[in-house]
C-alpha cells in the first residue's frame, strides 16, 4: 500500500510538474549533494551517518514542482526517503509568498508503519536592509507515524555578509496534537559558501529539546551540494 501510494504521489508531481514544462517560461534544474547527517527538524534521519540526496526542480513563472531523495535509517527495513511537492511563489509588494503541499513516502518501510504523510505549507519572506526575515508553518493532517495531526513553525533569517558568503539561522516549534508531551524546539545555524553558481557548501549546527537519544543531540553537519545546469 505503501509503494502504491508514493507511485500515486509522483505520478501526481509528475503530471504537475509537465504542465509547467509546457509553458513559455519553464526552467528545469537538477541537484545532488552529499551531507554527513540528514537532519529534520532536529532529529538524524540517517542515525548519524552520512547521506546521498538528489532531485529534479520545474517552475514557471510563480509556479513549481519537484521531487527530491535520500537514504534514511530508521533502525528497520526503510532505505530511502522520496518527497514530491508543488506550489505557487506569488508576492506582494516586497513580501514573497510560498504555498505548497508535499508527500513524504519511504522505500521499503515496514507495513503498517504509517510512515508516509502529507504536509501542507505557507511561508513568507521579507527583506530588512541586509538581511531576509522570513517565517514557514507546515501542517500535517496524519503525521509521520500515523500519530495524528501536528503543525511545525518557525522564523528564520539570512544575510550575505561578503560576497560568495550566506549565513542563515532558524528556530522552530514542532507540536503534535494528539501527543504533546513529544512537543519540543529545534534550531540550527550554519554559514554556506557558493564555490560557483553550480556547486556550495553548507557547515551548520543543529539542536533541539527532544529527548530522543543520540540522534537529536546537538551536531554540527557538512554539506556539499551541485546544480545542473
């Protein structure tokens, strides 16, 4: 049921993502990267180990698409992560705008896991002289676990203090309705460096107060990512 509902979900950004390549102004764009921990929200998804990413990006005009993957380790049979999402980047004076949906499924999960779950975004950025300001919520009506409803939220904030330099912050809630004694924050900080319009680095730290183990204690993680074209 599993497999038969992420095939459903990329069929969907699939046939998305070809409406917005027909039109006049669309752009397609590929990325691989490498990190030494995939981090969620606070928490290792690769139990601390390093991980493979990749995905392909469509967009037209305010319009856009993707599908993007990882390996995961979740201490069972589960390989890979595979989200598909779409969305409209409207704006209004100087504020940018984001509104999405996005699906997360996973290879090979156990069954009954109900690891799969969909989650519905709105974001919007502003700038402030030299830096941006920007907040995100993501809803999601059944959880990763099936554990029920739950909302994650957050502010965050970037600025290029030297050219080829971004430094990027954020703080973040997530709440789960149904089990709030798991509620906890998160935050990361990290600086990225553009080597060349195609390839970066990312060097971040990462922490929360979820008292999960090992694998939401405090880390600072290594990214190198590339673009094509």
């Amino acid at each position: 049921m599993k497999a038969l509902k992420l095939a459903l979900c990329a069929a969907a950004a699939s046939f998305a993502m070809a409406g917005v390549a027909h039109a006049e102004d669309a752009s397609v764009s590929f990325n691989v990267g490498l990190t030494s921990d995939y981090v969620f929200r606070g928490v290792s998804q690769t139990d601390e180990s390093p991980a493979l990413q990749g995905g392909v990006d469509v967009s037209s005009g305010i319009l856009y698409g993707g599908l993007w993957a990882s390996n995961v380790d979740f201490y069972d049979s589960t390989d890979v992560e595979i989200d598909a999402y779409v969305g409209v980047k409207p704006t209004a004076g100087a504020v940018s705008f984001d509104f999405g949906a996005l699906y997360y499924g996973y290879i090979n999960a156990p069954s009954g896991s109900d690891y799969a779950f969909w989650e519905f975004k709105a974001a919007a950025s502003v700038p402030a002289g030299p830096f941006t300001l920007g907040v995100v919520a993501f809803y999601s009506p059944e959880f990763f676990g099936g554990v029920g409803d739950s909302l994650y939220y957050e502010a965050n904030a970037a600025v290029s203090p030297a050219d080829k330099w971004t430094v990027t912050a954020a703080v973040g809630k997530q709440t789960l309705n149904d089990f709030s004694i798991l509620d906890y924050t998160t935050y990361n900080i990290g600086v990225g460096y553009a080597f060349t319009d195609k390839i970066s680095g990312d060097l971040r730290f990462h922490d929360s107060d979820l008292g999960c183990g090992t694998i939401c204690d405090s880390r600072v993680t290594v990214s190198l990512k590339a673009t094509l074209p």
